[in-house]
C-alpha cells in the first residue's frame, strides 16, 4: 500500500482520506514511508480518488496542506524554550560590544577637545569616563555619550532577564555556572538540544576556539577554558588548579546540559553533589 | 532561456527580493543565484513550461522564485525555520511552488507530498551532498536530470575542492548516472561547482 497525502493506493485502488485541516497535516506528518517500494503520488489517482477535479486544485490543495503543515513546524520550532533565550544572550552580547566600540570612538573625539587629557594614573572606569564626557561636553559628543549610558542602562534590563530566563529554561546548568554564562554556552552550542550531545571536553574549551584550532595545527598548548572562564570559580582559581577546575565544572556542565534536556527540572541531589565536588577541586586541587 | 541581451531574466511578478527589473521580466543575478551562474558558465537544463522540479535547499526562495517563472511546478523542500518564514511569503504570491518544512536527507518525510519530476536541484550545505541526491532520486524520471550545487568548503574544509569535486562524480557515477556537464561556478561564486546528471532511461 502506498500512503499519499490525499489517501491510500493499493492495487490500483484508492481510499480517499477524510478529514479537517488539522486531521490532514496530522496525517502528513505521520506517514511512515518506505523508500524501497516507493511510487511518487500521481495527481491523475488523486482526481479519480476524488480529492480534487483537476490538475489546478491538485496543486492549490497540495500548496494549502504544505503551508499549513510548514506554519505549524515553524510555530512547534520556536515556542521550544530555548529559542528566544537565544536570541536575548546573543542581542546582550551584540550590545556589549556595541558599547565597547563607541565608548572608545567617543573618547577619542573628547580627547581632541581637551588636549590636555589623559587618562594616566587616574583608573577612571569606561563607564565613569562616558558619564564625564557626556557632562562636560556640548552638543552632539554630549548627546552621543548620553546615548551611550541609556544603552548601558538597556543593558542592566536584558542582562537581569537573560540570567532569570535561564534560571528558568536551563535550571541545572545555570545553578552551576550562572544564567548568563549557561546562556553563552547554549548560544555558542546553537540551542538546548546540540548543547546536551556535546562532550565534556568540548563544553570546556567552547568560545576558545582561535587557541584550539592553534593548538590543533601547531605546538601551541591546548585551551584550558573558554566561556566557562566567565564563571567565578573558574577565573578566581588559583593558576595552578584552573584547568583542574574547569575540567571538572565542565564534566558536570555536561551532565546538567542533558538533565536539563530531558528533564528540565532542577535536580537538587544531582546538583548537591556537583557543587561539592567543585568547591573540593578548587579548593585541594584535587583531580 | 530568456535573455535579454547578455542578461538572463524570468518571466514574473516581481518585488520578491527588491530584485532588478529589466522590460518587465526579472533580473536573475548570477552572483546572487548558482543557478544563474550556471547558465552563464555553462549549459546546465533548458527549463520549460511542462517541468516538475523537487528543489531541495530552498532557503529563501530566492533562486526558487526564478525557477518557478519557468517551470510547471516546484517542490521546495527546506529544513531550517528562519528561511522557510520567508519561504513561505513567496509560496504564497506563487501558486506553483509546493514548500515543504523537511531535511533533504531524510526524502520518507516528504514523499507523501512529491510527484515524480523532471528535475531534482540540489543546493544544501551538507557533507554528505552526493548521498542526499541518490536518496532523492526515486522521485527522478529516468531521463530526468539533476543538478547539484556542490559547496566544497561545506563538504570537507580540509580537502582540496578539485579533491572534493572528483569524489563526488565518482560516488554520482557508480550510482549510475551519466554525468553530462561538470564545471566550476567562478568567477561568479568561489569553490563552488555545479555537476548536471541524467538518469538513466530503463
């Protein structure tokens, strides 16, 4: 028997399927085909199956079914979890940069009008400098600076949303390392589900990308961390112990990625444990 | 195919992607569209009034738009969300272009919905692209032709695309189709070639 979208042949003979709209994309999505003994469907058995008059509305009827079933798809893809939180870490990151680069072009315009600036042995913060530019500076330069802290500001919003959203869509992972680093993660992995089939190993050097492809062609030492030297533990670690450290938070990232896959609630035992067993490596060095 | 002088144009409503219009049929870019470099390049398929095409990598339909100028019908298959959004706003200004949500490589989610065709167009960034194109031939005429889009840098980053390029006729080969045009898409698109195929008649 062969099973098209409009019913099912068999020796010649065909059963027209009834039903709505919903009952028809159901069926679509569900027939299982065998390649093997496949027969492409011919729209001359659809119209003397009844399923249409003519070649015309086959195809508009075909044409209905497949955007409806491409609509529904596209809906069912996007209102997973971990679509939007993507987009929001990659939107935050974009916005730092964003900052960084006009933080400096701004600088170097204010520093054409004060010449006798210089930010030497003062350790003014970025943020403190553009809060000075914008003060002190008419027109445009004091606009564009004001701009740039009303950035920062959005900022501070999305910032605090991605970290809840993460809490949220990514319970295990984040506990560990926190909701805007668990979000980085996921966004360099491209989503929950390629996050979770990812090894240990490559969890912990994702975002380092430049040094291990360097180490991987010439004699350069391996990356000891990417992303996940964003995450306190990793990054106030004592040198000796860091790749320790980030050897271990990566092996349980691992674990909370596909926890959080497949079960996509936080798991207090699991988590417990992990935590201690980081805390010890940090602590002793201990492998 | 219609042209215009030296420049190759389709027959259409336009507008679909702010494209340029030339005594009012539609300017088909060859930097833009690999089949259109194709055509300029090559000799790639006469498509007429009577084709069934199953294109697959459709993305977002921009070169199938042109191909649906031309032809009966399309069936454009393509796999990642984003695109088919667009996709799906050209299928419907265009009442011959069947897009269907599915992964090129997995051909029994779709077969319910694809007749047999002409013409199979392949142009997806997979590794695996010869293989995808002999699973999709159960929806091939014999006599039909296929034209795959080969992306050499997607097929194996480290190999050599002339390297890439011999392998994949090997493998389209011993699978029993009759290679009719091989030929690289410079200077129009860079390690990018495009292979033409018939299948067999039995």
């Amino acid at each position: 028997m062969q099973s098209y979208w409009f019913g099912d042949v068999e020796d010649g003979r065909c059963t027209l399927f009834i039903g709505d709209s919903h009952a028809i994309i159901d069926r679509v999505q569900s027939i299982i085909t065998s390649m093997d003994t496949f027969v492409p469907p011919d729209w001359e058995q659809a119209v003397l199956c009844g399923a249409c008059r003519d070649r015309h509305e086959y195809l508009a009827r075909l044409q209905a079914v497949c955007i409806a079933a491409a609509e529904r798809s596209i809906r069912e893809h996007y209102s997973r979890k971990d679509a939007e939180l993507l987009q929001m870490v990659r939107t935050l990151d974009e916005i730092d940069t964003v900052i960084n680069l006009l933080s400096e072009k701004v600088a170097e315009w204010y520093f054409i009008r004060h010449p006798a600036f210089s930010r030497k042995y003062r350790r003014t913060p970025a943020h403190a400098l553009v809060k000075t530019m914008r003060e002190k500076s008419k027109g445009a330069l004091g606009k564009v600076a004001g701009e740039i802290e009303h950035l920062a500001t959005t900022r501070t919003v999305l910032a605090k949303e991605v970290s809840a959203r993460a809490n949220d869509v990514i319970p295990n992972t984040s506990a560990l390392i926190g909701g805007l680093v668990a979000a980085r993660l996921m966004s360099h992995a491209g989503g929950l589900l390629p996050l979770s089939r990812l090894p240990a190993s490559a969890i912990q050097v994702l975002g380092a990308r430049t040094a291990l492809f360097a180490h991987l062609k010439t004699r350069s030492p391996c990356p000891k961390h990417g992303i996940i030297f964003q995450h306190r533990r990793v990054h106030n670690a004592p040198k000796e112990v860091r790749g320790k450290v980030s050897r271990v938070l990566a092996g349980k990232l691992a674990i909370a990625a596909r926890l959080d896959f497949f079960r996509g609630v936080a798991e207090p035992d699991f988590l417990d444990k992990a935590q201690r067993r980081i805390d010890a490596t940090v602590k002793r060095g201990e492998p | 195919m219609i042209r215009i002088g030296d420049v190759l144009v389709s027959q259409g409503e336009g507008g679909v992607y702010n494209e340029r219009m030339l005594g009012g049929a539609r300017v088909w870019d060859p930097y833009r569209s690999k089949l259109s470099a194709l055509y300029h390049v090559g000799t790639g398929v006469e498509l007429t009034p009577v084709m069934r095409v199953l294109y697959l990598g459709a993305a977002n339909g921009t070169t199938v738009s042109h191909v649906a100028d031309y032809v009966e019908a399309v069936y454009a298959v393509e796999f990642a969300p984003r695109p088919m959004q667009d996709l799906l706003e050209v299928c419907r200004r265009r009442r011959n272009i069947i897009a269907i949500m599915a992964d090129a490589a997995r051909p029994e989610q779709y077969a319910p919905l694809v007749e047999a065709v002409d013409l199979l167009y392949q142009d997806v960034a997979q590794p695996d692209q010869a293989a995808i194109v002999l699973r999709n031939c159960v929806f091939l005429k014999p006599g039909g032709t296929v034209i795959l889009m080969l992306k050499t840098r997607s097929v194996d980053v480290r190999k050599e695309p002339a390297e890439v390029f011999h392998d994949t006729i090997d493998s389209l080969i011993s699978a029993g189709l009759a290679v009719k045009e091989r030929v690289w898409l410079t200077p129009f698109h860079t390690d990018h070639a495009a292979i033409v195929c018939i299948k067999p008649e039995v």
